[in-house]
C-alpha cells in the first residue's frame, strides 16, 4: 500500500507551458535563432532545461548554459508565473492530505523556482518537501531529484511505500530507475504514445481519476 505520494510540478500540478514556452524562445531570439511558435516548443516543458536546448538546438554545452542564463532573466522575473494550477488540483492535494499521505514535489526545475510557483498558488502548506534541481546544473535527472526526495523523507528503504506522478516519459523512466512505480497524467505536456510507450502503472485523465486511483 503506498503511504507517499512524489508529484511533478509542470504538466502535472500546474499548466505552466506558456512561461516556459515565452522564456525559450526569448533565449533563442538572444542567441540570433529562429524561435517558432509556442506550441512547438512544448518539448522544453518537463525535460531537463540545458539537455534539450543542447537537443533541440543542436548547440554545444557551453552555448547550452548560455540559452539557460538568457531563458532565466525572462523566466526568474515573468514567466514563473505565466502558469495555473491543473483544475481540482489543490482539492485533490487537501483530500490526499487528509487521508494520511505523505506528499511531495520532485521536479526537474530548479528547487527555488518550485518553492515559489507552490507559494504563489497557495500549494506548498499539502507538501513535506519540495525538491528541484540546483540552479548551477546539478540534480537535473529525475532519478536524482526522486532519490534526494527519498533521502528527505527517509524512505530510501521503504520504497515499495513510495509511488510517482508525473506527465512525461522522463518521470516514469526516472520513478522505474529509482525502483518506483509511476502513474501517469494525460492532460499535461506528454503525449499518450510517449506515455504509453514507457509504461506506467496507470494513465488517468484528470485530478478526479488520479484521487479515485488512491482511493
């Protein structure tokens, strides 16, 4: 029986594609790049930031960071907030709480951006911890962020007691490295074939589905 619940923040918790969107192609339009539209750029929203503008991109490590440090004079001071929590999720949040769940965040983003996305949306009194990435390039995969999550919880050994939730293919993968089982949400940022294809426990359509699959 699963006693802790880790969530994604973007795609998962909250709709936060157009401040992720805007702030990409503000970084490529500084670089001298040809930005296309937004919806194209929804790739950037979940994955690692310097790893998918090096992909995308096609640019070396060092051009990488730099399209980091521009995405982050537009995203640090507007686009963190160009973004909303999913519907029924801060219900849904109180009701695990209250059923006893142990709750957390574990997110790709940096730590200090989650912290104050949760603040702003009035979220971060449902979580234990909130875990992100560091803002110098440090814990970036999944896999890191779930296990420091762990470690803060003290459930490195308790697994088994430990689910999940997360919109892309990276948060199943990352949940399956860290010996997790992981239910998806189809109404983020991923696509059901992405989603499929690397095979969570379970793929639900909305905050309600998710709170009836924890009962």
């Amino acid at each position: 029986m699963y006693k802790a619940i880790l969530f994604d923040l973007d795609g998962t918790l909250t709709q936060s594609g157009e401040g992720i969107t805007k702030s990409v192609q503000y970084a490529l339009e500084k670089l001298g790049m040809e930005a296309p539209d937004l919806k194209e750029l929804e790739v950037f929203v979940g994955p690692p930031l310097l790893e998918q503008f090096m992909k995308y991109a096609n640019l070396d490590r060092e051009t990488g960071e730099l399209a980091v440090r521009y995405y982050r004079e537009r995203y640090s001071t507007r686009g963190l907030f160009e973004n909303q929590p999913y519907p029924g999720i801060p219900e849904m949040l109180g009701k695990l709480q209250k059923k006893g769940y142990r709750l957390a965040v574990a997110s790709s983003k940096p730590e200090k951006y989650v912290k104050q996305i949760l603040e702003h949306f009035h979220m971060d009194a449902y979580f234990e911890q909130v875990v992100g990435s560091e803002m110098n390039g440090g814990r970036t995969d999944k896999v890191q962020v779930i296990e420091e999550a762990l470690r803060r919880m003290g459930l490195e050994n308790r697994r088994e007691s430990v689910i999940m939730v997360g919109d892309r293919e990276h948060d199943v993968l990352g949940a399956r490295q860290a010996g997790l089982s992981c239910v998806a949400v189809s109404y983020g940022y991923g696509t059901v074939e992405e989603l499929r294809e690397a095979a969570p426990l379970q793929i639900v359509k909305s905050a309600d589905e998710l709170l009836s699959f924890f009962g």
